[in-house]
C-alpha cells in the first residue's frame, strides 16, 4: 500500500483497529477514536478553513501552540513518517539526513501533505541544522515564520532572547489572523491546553502498572495532530475509564514477567513506530516513552498565574531536546520517569544522521548505568522496514538478559 498521504494513513489506522480485534463495546473500543484522529484532524481543519480561521502547519514541540490557538488560528502538525516520500526528497537532499527531515520534505515535495497544502503559515524554529536549512527550501512555498531557538537553556539571558522571540510571533500572528491577543485569550488557550496535558499525563499513567494496562503502541496514539480539538476532551475521558475497567478487570496489556521497557531518544510520528512495535513482538512492554511524541511535552503545564506570554516561554524554553546544551533537564526526566514507571531497560532510539540525539546518547548510557544500573540499547535506523529483522534480534537478546537479571549495555 501506497502510504504517501495522511488520508491513506488513516484508512491503514482504522484497519488495523479493527485487525487487533477490538471487541465491541470493549476498551479497546476507546482508543478506535484516537487511531482514526488525523482524518478527524483532517475533517475540523476542513470545517476550520471553510468557517475562515487560519490554519498553521508546525513541525516541532517547541512551537507555542496556546499563541495559535489565541489567535484563533489552528496549529497542525504536519506529516512526516513515511518511508515513502524520502526517495522524492533525496532528489533535492543528500542521502544521510534524519528521514524526518526528508520524509517532511518529501511529502511537501510530492504534494501529499493536505494540512500543508491547506495552511496559511508554517511556524518552525532553529533546532537542529538539517531542519533548520530544510525550512529554507519551504519559503517559495508557504509563508514561514522562524522563532530562533537559544540553546542554552540555564542562562536567563538565552530565557530573555527566546521571550523576545515569542513576542515576535505573538505580533506575526496578531498581522496574520488580523486580531489582538489578549493576556485573557492567552490564558483561556493556557487552561485549555494544560487540560489535554493532564489527561494525557493520566493515560500514561497506566503504563506505570505492574503489570501495565497501556500498550507503547497505544500510548503512541495519543501524539495528535491539532491540539485543543473540542471532542478530544470527551475521548480522554472515554479513554481512562477503559483504562480503569481494563485495570479494574485486571486485563494488563502484558504478562507480569515481561521486561519493562522505557523508550528514549527521537520522536516516533505516526507512521515511524516500528521500535514499538518490535519491542511489543519480543514480549516487552513499553512502559513509558521520554520523547516528543510521548511524556516529555506534557511532563511539564504552562503556569497559569503571573504574565501569560511569559510563562508559555518558560515553559517551552525548558523542553529537554537534544539540540540544547548542556541538556541535563533530559536526565532529569529519565530520572523522574524510571521512579514512576520502574523500567528494567532502556532502548534510546537515534534516527539516522541525528547528530545531536547520537551524540547525546553516550551521556544517556553513562547517566543510565551510573545512577540507575540499568540495561541499555541505543537502536540507529531509519524508517524503512529493512533492518526490522536486526534490530528484533537486538532488542530480543536485551529482553532475555534483562529476564535472566543480567544486564547489558548496547
Ligand atoms: S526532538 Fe527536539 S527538534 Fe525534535 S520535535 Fe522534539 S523538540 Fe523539536
Ligand atoms: S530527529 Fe534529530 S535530526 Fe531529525 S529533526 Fe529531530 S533533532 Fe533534527
């Protein structure tokens, strides 16, 4: 199957909800409205559009979702996880970039992003090179704005350089949708977006478990495109109460002994979870993921007393990514989430010709053996399926150590 645009993703989500045997009226039932969200994504941004709001494409965590919102624009993450479009890409980019970096390019090459296509703007920022320069060949496309990204994150100076920049988009925006963004509007998209933040929190939650009663695979769901849609809050609370019956019924999503597995490193956007799905093949269970598409940009709220515009800076400003130096708040999360989550393992997944998650792993393995004593697996791929069968043997052979309470680091 051709899987090059987001409507022909969605049709292979809702397929393979019902070939995972959802049982009617079961608690897989909950998760079907989270496999079919970006056609429902697709559908409000539609209905969006045609009712005269701005639709704005963004590519990273770092983008302050609450000024969009605030504005009453619509923030849509745009596709980027399939293999299919990075031949088109490496047209125009070399071979070893990140298939992230390609895959967004590829599908804006080829025409197959919707979202992009409908978007007034793209708002990105200065993370790492390849995107950074990646964004460029996009300007004779779309209308671009650039929030440039200090990367010392402990120094109020890089703080006050970044708040500036916020402001900066605050006024694109304003120019953008034609409207002033009040201290009350922000504060309204604030709470809206700390609710989705909790409820998430709450769903991963039972990832913490022994056993668990959330799949890596489930949890991966949840990462959506259009944050703040008005029927996601029904479907969370759909969702946890599954989950609590799940619980309540003592249905885990695992055996008790299997290995529990925390996954590190770069974002799995839909489309890329082959990790995932290994790790669930072998008989792991993926307990908890410290990455851009799982706890890591809810871990923390925006305050929601004091200067609004500020607090969002903050708040955005101290995500732990990979591009920043030195990214200690990462150990800090790892730290925080093997006491909740008490994995047994730790596979930290590096896209190829990631430099900065590459090199950054070595401080991970180090951190990770020297605080905690725990198994290691660093897993350097791309999205096609062609090294699958490697790196299930890899992740097998971690699993068996890891039960026979050895340890290994890889
Ligand atoms: S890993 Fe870094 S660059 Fe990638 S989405 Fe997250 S914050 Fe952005
Ligand atoms: S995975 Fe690494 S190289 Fe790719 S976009 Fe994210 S930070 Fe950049």
């Amino acid at each position: 199957m051709d899987d090059s645009s987001c409507a022909e993703n969605l049709s292979s989500q809702n397929r393979s909800a019902s070939c995972n045997g959802s049982t009617a009226g079961g608690p897989e039932d909950a998760f079907k409205y989270f496999r079919g969200h970006t056609a429902r994504c697709l559908e409000f941004a539609k209905q969006a559009k045609d009712k005269g709001r701005k639709i704005i494409g963004i590519y990273c965590e770092f983008t302050p979702r609450e000024l969009i919102l605030a504005a009453g624009a619509v923030p849509i993450c745009l596709c980027g996880g399939s293999q299919s479009t990075i031949s088109a890409a490496e047209e125009d980019l070399p071979n070893n970039l990140c298939p992230l970096i390609k895959s967004s390019y590829g599908y804006i090459k080829q025409g197959s992003c919707p979202f992009f296509e409908m978007a007034e703007a793209v708002v990105a920022e200065t993370t790492c090179d390849g995107k950074k320069k990646m964004y460029e060949l996009l300007s004779d496309r779309k209308k671009l704005h650039i929030l440039e990204l200090p990367q010392k994150p402990d120094q109020e100076q890089a703080y006050r350089h970044w708040l500036a920049e916020v402001k900066q988009l605050r006024d694109f925006l304003e120019e953008l949708c034609s409207v002033k963004i009040s201290d009350e509007k922000l504060r309204r998209s604030i709470r809206v977006l700390n609710s989705e933040r909790s409820l998430r929190q709450k769903v991963y939650a039972y990832g913490a478990y022994n056993p668990p009663y959330l799949r890596g695979t489930e949890a991966s769901l949840l990462a959506g495109r259009i944050a703040g849609m008005p029927s996601d809050e029904a479907a969370y609370k759909e969702l946890l109460e599954a989950l609590e019956k799940r619980r309540q019924n003592a249905q885990a999503t695992a055996a008790g002994e299997a290995v529990r597995v925390l996954v590190t490193g770069v974002p799995m956007v839909t489309g890329a979870e082959k990790l995932l799905e290994i790790i669930e093949q072998a008989g792991g269970a993926v307990v908890a993921q410290e990455n851009c598409t799982g706890i890591k940009p809810v871990a923390e709220p925006v305050a929601e007393d004091g200067d609004p515009i500020e607090a969002i800076a903050r708040k955005y400003f101290a995500l732990p990514c990979s591009c920043m130096t030195p990214n200690n708040r990462r150990l800090e999360l790892l730290d925080e989430l093997i006491e909740l989550y008490k994995p047994q393992v730790v596979i930290d997944l590096v896209w190829q010709a990631c430099h900065t998650y590459n090199v950054e792993s070595l401080l991970v393995r180090k951190h990770l053996a020297d605080k905690h004593g725990l198994s290691y697996l660093k897993i350097e791929t791309d999205y096609s399926p062609s090294d699958r069968e490697q790196i299930a043997m890899r992740v097998q052979a971690l699993l068996e150590v890891a039960n026979s309470g050895g340890s290994q680091v890889g």
